[in-house]
C-alpha cells in the first residue's frame, strides 16, 4: 500500500513541466521527511492558488480579480501593448521594469504539429482592444524560437490585414535572448 502511495504521488508530481520520476522522487522523500504542517500549508496553499487566481478578461494575465493589476493600473500606458505567448511572460517582463504599457497574452504560439493554430490563440480580443485606440503601438515579444517568430509574423499580418484604419505601429521586443531562449529565463539586464 505504501509504495503504490508513493509511487501515485510520484506520478502526479512527475506530470508537471520540468519535472522527472527522479525529481519527483526526491521532492516526495523530501515532503515525508518534513513537519507535517508544512506539507498541509503546501496542499492548502497550492488549492488557494488554484481557486483565486484566473486570467484577466481584457489582457489574459494572471489575476485575482475580473482585471489584473497591470489592467487597473491607470498610470500605465493603453496605448502601448506587450503580446506575450504565455501569463510567465508578463511576470518576466514585469521584472525588468522596463514597460510602462499593457499586455495582451496569446496564449501559446503557433505551433500545427503540436495541434496549435490560429484559432487557439487570443486575437480576436487584441484586435478589438486596438479597435477602441486612436493610435496604437504593438510590442511582440515572442520567444526567438521558429514558433516565436511564425507567431510574430503572422501576427503582424493580422493586424495589419483586420484593423487596416487604427494607425498602429508594430515593433519586436529586441533580440538579447539567445536563439531558442525563452522570455520567461531573461534576467532584468538582458
């Protein structure tokens, strides 16, 4: 009984991104060993995790609420749009300090041999956002991967090609990540 325990336990935690059987192993070894009060903090907080935080309606950011604290914040920027893939993205760029506007996240990038096309993706809500601005500026930060720059470029079209009469000026987040890198690793100096 113990070991089919375990070995579920493993399982489940084996699941997330990132993590092997090995490092799951030693993360479940490592909870039986601990006071059981911070095995139940953990469970309780990761179900609060869970329960309270969503995405925002308007940019698809994580959120505590209906918005996002970047989305209420009335001294940024609306004009000025972030497109990110993923909600992580936001949290990297968020880090760096270095954007003073709001986010539109995707979510995912384009990728037809992992089943994800153009319609898995969040335009159409980016598309009525820059509708509603008389003037509009739209940073793509994807990955420097293939997906990444397919996205980008199909989304740059899109763009161009569905809202022809909202001047809109599109601009790539600079290329300090290596190719194949990702956002979400970049430090506040890249």
């Amino acid at each position: 009984m113990a070991l089919s325990l375990l070995q579920s336990a493993v399982q489940s935690i084996s699941s997330l991104p990132g993590i092997g059987e090995r490092s799951a192993m030693r993360i479940v070894l490592f909870l039986l060993k601990q006071d059981p009060r911070m095995t139940s903090q953990l469970a309780e907080t990761l179900q609060r995790v869970r329960t309270e935080i969503r995405f925002c309606s308007q940019c698809g950011a994580l959120a505590a609420g209906e918005l996002c604290e970047i989305c209420l914040d009335t001294t940024r920027d609306p004009a000025l749009i972030c497109v990110v893939a993923e909600a992580a993205d936001v949290l990297a760029i968020e880090r760096s300090g270095a954007l003073r506007g709001q986010y539109h996240v995707l979510g995912g990038l384009l990728s037809p041999l992992d089943g994800i096309g153009p319609d898995e993706l969040r335009l159409t809500p980016l598309l009525q956002r820059l509708q509603q601005l008389d003037r509009a500026e739209v940073c793509i930060a994807t990955n420097p991967t293939v997906e990444g720059d397919v996205t980008a470029d199909w989304l740059q079209d899109q763009i161009r090609r569905l809202i022809p009469d909202t001047p809109v000026r599109i601009t790539r987040i600079a290329h300090g990540i290596a190719t194949g890198g990702e956002i979400e690793f970049a430090d506040s100096q890249t």
